[in-house]
C-alpha cells in the first residue's frame, strides 16, 4: 500500500473551510503521480515516447467532510492489473476514520488516444 500526506489548506475549501468535493479527485491524482515515480515510472519520459495514462472512470464516495488544516493520508492499493488497464482503490483518511473513498481505472494511450501496453513494471504488479 502506497501512503502520501496532504494537508488541506484554505485554497482546498468552500465558503464553509470545508473541502470543495472535486479537490478530493485532485488529492487522489497526486497520490497516484507519486505512486507511480516511486515505482520507477517516468512518466515525463513516457510522454517524451508519445504515451500518457488517462483516468478511464472513477467510483467515489464522501464519507465525512475534511476541514482548513487536516492532515490528510491517501492510501492506494493495486485492485486489478489488465494488459491495458490498471484499477486502484483509494482512500483518503483522516487519523483512522475514511472520509472519502475512489476506485479509479487508468489506462496508457498514444498522444493520438489509441489504447497501448501499460508499462511492464505497471503489469508485473499482477
């Protein structure tokens, strides 16, 4: 499992100081970036060779709202490897209580959006 800390700041919430629901999808991205690089993924590199990960779908769930000043773990977890397609689970957690819950489905695609090959460090999480 792949843990990465956020902080909400003031930018992350509504009128209220409490998080915007879209800045939730936003946190779980950067988890995932950060995933990826610590797998050896370069995906400045894979760009360079004309390939990007795209997010296919996504399922969420708002548990309890996050507020100015959480700190905040995301947790990722590897649900399902395919040649063509990654599905994570991912929970964003406040102390031990979960307060937003997405699972996400990546592919890789060309620049052009044909459908290629995950990486093989990607597929071997299989």
């Amino acid at each position: 499992m792949h843990k990465f800390p956020i902080r909400v700041y003031y930018e992350d919430t509504d009128m209220g100081g409490v998080v915007y629901y879209a800045n939730y999808l936003r946190f779980i991205e950067r988890a995932r970036s950060d995933w990826v690089r610590k797998l050896g993924n370069d995906q400045n590199a894979m760009r360079d060779d004309g390939l990007i990960w795209v997010v296919q779908r996504v399922e969420a769930d708002y548990r309890t709202p996050a507020r100015f000043d959480d700190e905040l773990m995301v947790e990722t977890e590897v649900a399902k490897v395919s040649p063509a397609r990654l599905v994570m689970e991912q929970r964003v957690m406040r102390g031990e209580v979960e307060i937003f819950q997405a699972k996400v489905t990546v592919a890789c695609v060309t620049a052009e959006g044909k459908p290629q090959r995950l990486p093989a460090e990607i597929r071997a999480l299989s």
